[in-house]
C-alpha cells in the first residue's frame, strides 16, 4: 500500500520539518527501500503494489516505475484509508494468492527475511498476524483470507489504540492474530533519525543524513530531551 510522494502530500510532519520538497524526497527513498525488499522476498507474480496518487508528479519518479516494473500495479479502491486497505487486501488476494504480506511505506527498515518471516508465521498459525508499530499503530497484517482484512472498515486508523483496535476486531472475527516483530514507523523526526540509525544502507537514511549534513534538519543529539 503506497501514496505517490508528491511534495505537499507526502511526509506531511516531516514537511513541517524539513520542507515539503526533501519531505517527498525522504517519502520516496523509503518506497523504493521498501519495494526492493519485497522484490527481494517474493516473485513478480506474487508481489502487489496497491497505489493512490500521481506517480507522474512524484519525486523521483523515473526511479519508482523502474522498481515497479516488475511488480502488479492496481489503484486503491475506497473512500477512507481503511476502505482503501480492505480494497488492498481483496486485490492483492485476486491477483497474487495468499497469504497477503501488507506493509506500507514507513518501514524503510525492513529486509526480506522479515517479510518471509511473518508469511511462515500465517502459514504455521493458519490465520493471520499483527505486526505492532512503536507508536501504537500496526506495521503489517498478514491475511490468510480477503474476508479477515474486512474488518479493518470499522477501525479507526492512525490513533495510539490503532493496534489494540485491530487484534480485537479479528478476534472478535473469529481470526485471532499472531503478534509479529514490533517495528517503528517514521512519521516524525525522532523516527527517522532512530529508523536511519537501524538501517543506516538504506536510501531512507541516505537522504535523512544528507539533510542533517546540510543543516536541514538538528542532529539527533539536539532534538531530544534532556
């Protein structure tokens, strides 16, 4: 599930940081860290990018066609987010089989093994599994049916409870998840200075350490708390 980083749309916390323009930059570096893992764990065939927005007006974009060249491009169907994740769920399960790894594109972080990871989880559980994210939310959910993902209509996303709300939906569902890894997303600043830190090779975390280089953004030492 991917939104074109087109500056202004893109990274909106971070923009207020560090400007709409390297905000689409930083968007754009973590989608295509993020689409070479998946590339990296699962055949062409098996590999779906759900995407809204403009890819045209994005930031590098000859980059992100090339990398979704061998991918299975849809468009997100849907109103909401959560409408639009049921609509990934569904497609992804049409075209590609399951069960259905769904991440997003603030997890530069994440390598293959660890996609593979959670898959074998769903495989062993035969149901689905619930990644958390540090800030409450959920990084991944592995579907072993379009029919779990549909509870995600009724939760209430990008909330502190997002991850709570959404085990005990599938639960109630009869679809108890599995907890997988617990991963930080990046949507402020203190998340990609941590993020870069964990995964210094990635494209993300070249660009974030180009822009403190160039004084864009405080080094982390005079962002934090005393």
């Amino acid at each position: 599930m991917a939104k074109a980083p087109v500056a202004g749309q893109a990274k909106t916390r971070l923009a207020a940081v560090v400007g709409g323009d390297a905000a689409a930059e930083l968007a754009a570096a973590a989608l295509l860290d993020t689409l070479e893992a998946g590339a990296a764990a699962y055949p062409p065939e098996r590999r779906v990018l759900a995407l809204t927005g403009d890819l045209g007006a994005a930031a590098r974009a000859d980059d992100l066609r090339e990398a979704a060249r061998d991918w299975i491009v849809v468009r997100q169907g849907g109103q909401s987010f959560a409408e639009r994740l049921v609509d990934g769920h569904r497609q992804a399960h049409r075209l590609a089989g399951g069960p259905v790894v769904q991440i997003g594109m603030d997890t530069p972080q994440v390598r293959p093994g660890l996609l593979r990871g959670v898959a074998d989880l769903a495989h062993e559980h035969h149901g689905p599994v619930l990644g958390p994210a540090e800030d409450g939310g959920w990084w991944v959910l592995v579907s072993t049916s379009a029919h779990q993902a549909s509870v995600l209509a009724g939760v209430p996303m990008s909330r502190p409870d997002t991850g709570r709300l959404t085990a005990a939906a599938l639960t109630d569902a009869g679809a108890a998840p599995v907890e997988g890894p617990l991963l930080r997303d990046v949507d402020e600043v203190e998340d990609a200075h941590a993020v870069s830190g964990q995964a210094p090779g990635t494209r993300f975390a070249q660009r974030w350490r180009d822009l403190v280089g160039s004084g864009v953004v405080a080094p982390l030492a005079t962002t934090e708390s005393p």
